[in-house]
C-alpha cells in the first residue's frame, strides 16, 4: 500500500517529503 503511493509520488515527480502532504 504505501509503495502505491510512493510510485504516485514519483509519476507526479513529487519528493517523498512532498507525498507526506499528500498523504493527508
């Protein structure tokens, strides 16, 4: 679950600190 939303991150070429906000 949470490396679907890591490969998210990077397709939208957001950091790992970035996905955290988008997490919320």
């Amino acid at each position: 679950m949470r490396r679907a939303v890591h490969e998210d991150g990077e397709r939208q070429n957001l950091r790992p600190i970035s996905l955290g906000n988008v997490q919320r």
